[in-house]
C-alpha cells in the first residue's frame, strides 16, 4: 500500500502517539474549505462528527502534506458511466445492505495493485474514476472508490471518513469509516462484512481525512514525555 513516507514512519517504528508530537510543530487549525464535491440529499449539511474511536481522541489538524491526495481522493464520480453499473444493484437496498454490497462489490471488481506496479509510483492515491478505468488498485484506492459508491448513493459527505492506521498484524492499512445512524461501521480492505470499531481490537487509527475536516488521533494515556521520545525515535530511523 502506499502511505507517504512520514506517515509509514509513524504507522511503524515510531508508534501511534509519535505522530501527536510531529505535527504539533507543523499542524495549525483547519480551515474549514468550502466542500465543492458534495452530492445532493435530504440531509442538512454540517461538519463530520470528529471520529473519537477505538478509545483515541481525534485532534482537528490542518494536514496540508496531504491537500493534493485528498482532493483526489474526494472528486466526484458519480457521473460515471461505470460508477453507475457499479452501483446499481444496491439502489433500493436499505443504508446497512449497501454497506455491505459495496464492501463487497469493490474488492471483488478491483483487483489489489501496489502503486508501484500500478502507476509506477510509490505512493498515489487515486481517485474513483482512476481506479475504475485501471480496475486494480491498492488499500487507498479501494477505500476511496468505496466512499465515492456510497456518496453515489445518497450518503451525506460528512459521514464518510478516509482512515489510516495500523494493524497488529499486518502492519499500516487504510479503511473506510462510515457513520450510519449515529454509529461507525468499518470497511477493511478483505471484504468481509462491515463492522463496528467494537468488534476489533487489532486496528490503532493514526490519521483520519473527512470532508471538511481532518484530525490525527491521540491516546490519552501516553505521557507527553513518551510520545516525544517515540517520534524522535522514528524521525532519526527513517532519514
């Protein structure tokens, strides 16, 4: 999968709470950005809920590293001729079965790629219609195209949430984060059924990236002291 190099520090040697003390010295609040991307529904648009999961406290940053990523992780495409037969058995399904037919519908279309071999790049984020022309792509890609099919949908933008952390086992992963009826479901890269932060206990979030907001997450039990440690750690390990 392709984190960017600072964000593969902190999903690996440096620990989760190493990215607190890394972006203190360059996060400054976000400005909020007019959302130019948003689907029409009956929803009442307002700011995404701040992701507080998996017992973490979501900061608000303003990651700029990461503007040219996102804005192509959020264009549109629901206009594609493809994004509509991709989606259109899921139509009248209810919220929680769309779900999971896109969950599963695009990790059976698209087939897993590293960005490497992809696009010969080593870390890209691609957008919806980018990776439906390739019909392959990695982690990102895949959350991305799933969050687009959903905004397709009708699901209002602010309940959708780009998620970067790591796994206990398997290392740095992305996933979907959607919010349905006040709860977060998850949408992992290995198409299984979705499921609620409560039912894993092996995923730790780092970053988290939402239409109109983006936050770094904490732990509130990490003494100040450790966290700076760790993200010197890291910083020296990955020069």
């Amino acid at each position: 999968m392709g984190h960017p190099l600072i964000v593969r520090a902190l999903l690996g040697g440096a620990g989760i709470v190493g990215c607190v003390a890394v972006l203190a010295g360059t996060a400054r609040a976000a400005d909020i950005p007019k959302n130019n991307f948003a689907v029409r529904s009956p929803y009442t648009s307002t700011l995404p809920a701040a992701p507080n999961i998996f017992g973490s406290m979501a900061l608000r940053i303003r990651a700029a590293r990461f503007d040219g990523e996102w804005e192509r992780a959020r264009r549109d495409a629901s206009n594609l001729p493809a994004m509509q037969e991709l989606i259109a058995p899921a139509r009248f399904l209810t919220p929680d079965r769309q779900l999971g037919y896109v969950q599963a519908a695009v990790n059976r279309r698209i087939h897993w790629m590293s960005d490497a071999t992809l696009r010969g790049k080593h870390d890209y984020w691609a957008s919806a219609a980018e990776t439906l022309a390739a019909g392959a792509g990695d982690q990102e890609d895949r959350a991305i195209l799933k969050m687009q099919a959903l905004r397709t949908l009708g699901f209002p933008s602010r309940d959708l949430y780009l998620m970067l952390g790591r796994d206990r086992a398997d290392g740095p992963e992305t996933v979907l984060l959607v919010r349905l009826a006040g709860r977060f479901f998850i949408l992992d890269d290995t198409g299984s059924p979705p499921y609620g932060p409560e039912h894993t206990t092996q995923f730790t979030p780092v970053f988290t990236f939402g239409y109109g907001a983006s936050w770094v997450h904490a732990f509130p039990r990490a003494p100040a002291v450790a966290v700076a440690a760790s993200a010197f750690r890291g910083a020296a390990d990955h020069r």
